[in-house]
C-alpha cells in the first residue's frame, strides 16, 4: 500500500530555501506533496485546505512568524507549525514557542528538520486521536445527560461525600434544583445518612437493588443504584428511582382477592388446587388436602409434579403444559398420587385466571371430583362382561372338546381291553389315552382361566446398556484405546434396550475405527440435561420423562436446529481422539450406504441406522469433527 504523502504548506519568500528544505525532507525518505506561498492572502488561502504542517520563515516581507501564528491559531489551530529561519534569537524562539509554534530549526541546520517533522507529525497524529476520543466522550456525557432529563424516572447523581453532583428535570420539578447540597439533608430533612442507603456497596463498585417508601415523597420506589467511576478514580453514585405505589396498591389488591378466594376455596367440599405459570402450587384447599394425605405446608411452592405417578406423569404434564396456551379442561381425567403411595383419579374442570390487561396469566384453577370408586367399579364390571364372554367361549369349546374326548378316550380304552398285554399296541393305546387325558385337562384350564392385568410400558435404566456395551468393547478393541467412562444419570427412557445397544455400539465400533491406527480415548458420557429452563418448557413432554434435577448444560446446538421440543432429555455423547471429517464427509455422514471405509469394511448403514433409532425414540443426533481433532456425536 503506497504510503500517503504528507501535505506541506511552506510560507517564504525564497523559492531556493523552499526547495532546499524539501529536498532534506526527500531525502530523509519522507514522501511530500507541497506547497509555497509568501504573502498573508496566499497563506490564509492556503490554511483553509488543512495541510498536515506549516514550514514558515519567521522574516518575509510583507508579514513576520508571529503574525503567521496568530493567523493559524484563528483559522486552524491544529495544524502544527515550525519555524524556520536564518537568523531567530532564543528569546524569538521562546517567544514563538509560547505563542503556539510547534518548534524551530535554523536554516543552517537543516539535518534536523526531518527528525523534526517525523516526529511533529507523530504527535499531531496522537494530539488528533486524543481529540477525537475527548469529543466522543464529551458527545457521549450529552447523550447521557439528555437520556437522564428526559426520563420520567427520577434520577440523580451523588458524590461519596453524598454531595448532589446532579438531579433529572423529573427530580428537580418535584424537589427543586438541590445540585450541591449534602443529598440526606436536602431529601429526607435527615441530619445523618439514610439507613436504607446501599452507598457503602456502591463504593465497592457493586449495584443495588431494592424497593423503598420514602415518607418525604409519599412514594414507594424501585431503587437502582449504580457505580458511577469519575475522571480523577473516585465513585459516584448514579440513582434511579421508579415510583412504583400503583403496582404495590394493585398488588396489595390483588393479593387482598387471593385471601378472599382462598377462604372460600377452602370451604368447598370438591378438591381444589391453584398454580402459577411456572406450575408451582400456589394453594391447596382442605379437600384436596384430605384426597392425597399432604398438608398445605408441604405442597406449597412445590412444583406439580410431585402429584403425578410415574406411570401418567408425561400425560399429565403435558395436558397442564397446554393449559399456558389458553385451553382448559372439561372433564379431564388426571390420576393423583397420594403420599402414601395410592392413587386417586379425578374428573377435573380448569379456569386460568388473567391480569388486568387479559394477557398476562397469574394462576390456574382446577377444580375435581374424586372418581376412583366409580372406576373401580366400572373396572369390575368390565371384568365380570370379559368373564362372561370367556366363559361362553369356553364353554362352547368345551363341548365340541368334550364330544370329542368322550369318542377318543372310549374308544381307546376299548381298544385297550382287547389288546394283547405286553404288545407294543398295547404301549401305543396307553399313550394315546394319556395325552386324550391331557386334552382334558386343558379343557377345564380354559375353563377356569381368568386373570385381571393392565399392559404397562417398561422403563430402560440406559446405564446398564452403557457398562455392558463398554464391557463388551473393551474385550474387543485393542489396548491402544483407552476407553474412558462418565455415567452420571440413573433415569429411564422409554425404549428398545437392544435399540439402545445397537446405537451405542455402532457409535464406539465407528469411533474405534477411526483410531485403529494410531490409537487414542474413546469417551462415552450419559447424564441427565434440558432444552430450555422457561416454565413451560421445564414441564413438556419427550421420550425421557427423567427425575433428577439438570445439573449439566443442554446441548450446544439450539433445540430449533436439532428439531426437539423444550423439556427434560438423557444426554448420550461419544467422542474420539481419531483423524476427524472434513466438511464434505460430515455433510452426507447420516446418508444411507455412505462411507469412507474400505470396500468389505462397512455397509454405510451404520450411522443411518442410529439416525433412524433416535429420530424413532423422539430424540436427536448432531456430530462435530475437525480433521485430526476426532469425532464427537451427542444424543
């Protein structure tokens, strides 16, 4: 990049001494673009196309480098200018210095003209950077100014001696201009610090927070108070009060309904129980309490789901999750756990209950009736109609059967009779009665069989497939991979073991290829992780229906480029230390037949076959690798 030449105002009246100087400068390497004048119009003219620096002869004819300073100083000040002379005296030369110029260098020694210019140049550079910086900061202070005067909220600023450096217009039309005065006098008519002053932890650079009446105001406000760092290193304090009476009066109001609400609540004989929007029960009403054996102390503030079994739980949570959305219930059944252990089935009815502006949802409302006897009984009726039809069948089979055996075993114990004893006929007929004997006896079970049993969906304990998976594996790989475990999760997934199985081995078997030849740490972790932390998302619904708290971090990706839905997961990660992918590989890694192994290596259905398990379990896949940086999948 060709360096920007340096524009050069020379004022003198000598063309020779002109191009002298210019040529030390060229000389010296330094690149020009100048210009000569030598009369005051001339140079004034000149001034206005802003050079970079002025060269100026202290004696012309027409003017002197005194008066050339003064015109400088009134048209562009911040153009540096060296004097340079043939003859100037030290008392000149000071007098010039004081008077603005730069510097100064005599015409006979011109070899220091050029380390003067560089470094004249250097400094203006800085100068004009250093201008540039206080003009943001001073446009910056402005626009603080302005955005604190035009706020609604008042605001002020105070020194750590509590002087008022600053007050809002807000504050002002209600206070008056107090700026000066110690802030507790002039405020609160207090002789001494307030008590409910935060200033001591705004010295230590730390922000407040709180919500304060102040009597003098008749107001109760939000306080912020925020470290203001001043020029010399000392603290102010910037305050920011919001008046915030109205929202505590509508508080106090709405809270003034909830007791009312309550008090009637708890005198109905129905079970009823509120929640906020965060699914945590807010009230609990005597007959609800009576129905599952908790007393209100122990519920509230406690999240739903302790209510739930955990055979129903998903479906429970999700029909509460939809009620966020507007929906209620209509004679919605929900089985809720006792704390003893039963369960009880309710018919439930749901209200959600809204702010002022019908928007914002507080709480919502469920009223049930207790309908576990009426099921119970709908359940034996059931039973005894399945006899009923059994026992018609069965008795239809058991007369053709019978008819049959009658035949059969008559018949053969006639044979029996007239066979010769000790005759293999004789063996053959026996046998014959015997399983004529059996047929009968299983007649009688289909008649008596009846038996009561619900199908129910058997959680998997994926750690085991885990340690047996990597116990297999490691009998298998060899000893220049090292195979490292992090197993912090014992929750269930609804699944195929042998899904789950074939995942994980398919996952280790590709990593161990990958590092057959130089060898490396396979790394295989399973813990318990959420896609989002919002009320709503804490409670919705996915494959995994998981106990323990999430105590480590979701997946990196975004759940709406991975394609799952907020809620609860088990976290599978396999990583290696092998040779990685590049992009074009890692593009096609789930395409069906695709692979990177030599031909009779692999089918290229490995990863497709995991993609599918998962997308089927309801969970989902991504992989990262770099080339020579290994591999890493997380389910």
């Amino acid at each position: 990049m060709v360096e920007k030449a340096l524009s050069l105002l020379i004022l003198e009246d000598d063309p020779d001494d002109a191009e002298l100087a210019v040529k030390q400068l060229e000389r010296e390497g330094i690149n020009l673009k100048w210009n000569r004048v030598d009369t005051e119009e001339g140079f004034r003219k000149a001034l206005t196309e802003k050079p970079d620096l002025i060269l100026a002869d202290y004696r012309l004819p027409s003017f002197d480098g005194r008066a050339a300073l003064q015109i400088r100083e009134q048209i562009a000040p911040e153009i540096p200018l060296i004097i340079v002379s043939g003859v100037i005296g030290e008392d000149v030369a000071v007098e010039c210095m004081k008077s603005g110029a730069t510097d100064y260098v005599l015409k006979d020694r011109l070899s220091r003209l050029a380390p003067l210019v560089k470094r004249t140049i250097k400094e203006a550079k800085a100068c004009r950077e250093c201008k540039q910086t206080e003009d943001a900061l001073l446009q910056s202070e402005k626009k603080l100014w302005s955005i604190l005067n035009s706020m609604t909220d008042f605001c002020y600023i105070v020194s750590k001696d509590y002087e008022i450096e600053f007050m809002n217009k807000a504050l002002m039309e209600r206070l008056g201009d107090q700026t000066g005065n110690i802030c507790y006098k002039a405020i609160f008519d207090r002789e001494t610090p307030c008590p409910w002053s935060k200033s001591g932890d705004v010295q230590k650079g730390a922000t407040a927070r709180w919500e304060q009446y102040l009597p003098k105001l008749e107001s109760t406000f939000e306080i912020i108070d925020s470290p203001l760092i001043n020029k010399d290193g000392t603290i102010s304090k910037l305050g920011i009060w919001r008046d915030i009476s109205k929202r505590k009066q509508a508080e106090q109001k709405l809270r003034e309904t909830l007791d009312y609400l309550e008090n009637l609540i708890n005198h109905t004989n129905a079970p009823v129980i509120v929640w906020d929007p965060e699914f945590r029960i807010t009230l609990f009403n005597n007959a609800f309490q009576r129905l599952t054996g908790y007393t209100a102390d122990e519920v509230i503030g406690r999240e739903l789901r302790m209510l739930f079994p955990e055979g129903s739980r998903r479906e429970s949570l999700n029909k509460i999750t939809r009620t966020l959305s507007g929906e209620y219930w209509k004679s919605v059944e929900i089985p809720i756990l006792r704390k003893n252990g039963d369960v009880r089935h309710l018919l439930c009815n749901s209200a959600n209950l809204y702010a002022d502006n019908g928007t914002t949802l507080i709480s919502t409302i469920v009223q049930g009736i207790d309908i576990t006897q009426q099921k119970h009984l709908e359940a034996q009726l059931r039973q005894a109609q399945k006899m009923e039809a059994i026992g018609t069948l069965a008795g239809g089979i058991a007369h053709d059967f019978n008819n049959i055996l009658f035949a059969v075993i008559g018949y053969t114990e006639l044979a029996l009779d007239e066979a010769p004893k000790e005759t293999s006929l004789q063996s053959n007929l026996q046998e014959v009665l015997k399983a004529g004997h059996r047929a009968k006896d299983l007649v009688k079970q289909i008649l008596t069989f009846s038996r009561q049993a619900e199908n129910q969906l058997q959680p998997v304990q994926v750690k085991l497939i885990v340690k047996e998976a990597l116990k297999m594996l490691r009998a298998s790989l060899p000893t220049t991979i090292k195979i490292s475990q992090n197993i912090q999760s014992d929750s269930m997934v609804l699944a195929d073991p042998t899904q789950i199985h074939q995942v994980l081995i398919n996952l280790c078997t590709n990593a161990a290829h990958a590092m057959r030849d130089r060898g490396g740490l396979l790394e295989v972790s399973l813990h318990n992780t959420r896609m989002s932390s919002s009320p709503q998302e804490q409670f919705g619904v996915s494959n995994s229906e998981l106990e323990q708290d999430d105590k480590q971090s979701a997946f990196q990706n975004p759940h709406s480029e991975i394609g799952l839905g907020p809620g609860p997961y088990m976290k599978l990660t396999v990583s290696d230390t092998g040779h990685g992918m590049p992009p074009d590989v890692l593009e096609r890694v789930f395409d069906p037949f695709f692979t990177t192994k030599e031909q009779g290596e692999g089918t290229g259905m490995g990863l497709s076959v995991v993609h599918g398990i998962v997308k089927i379990l309801g969970g989902a896949i991504t992989v990262n690798s770099e080339p020579g940086k290994g591999s890493t999948f997380e389910i």
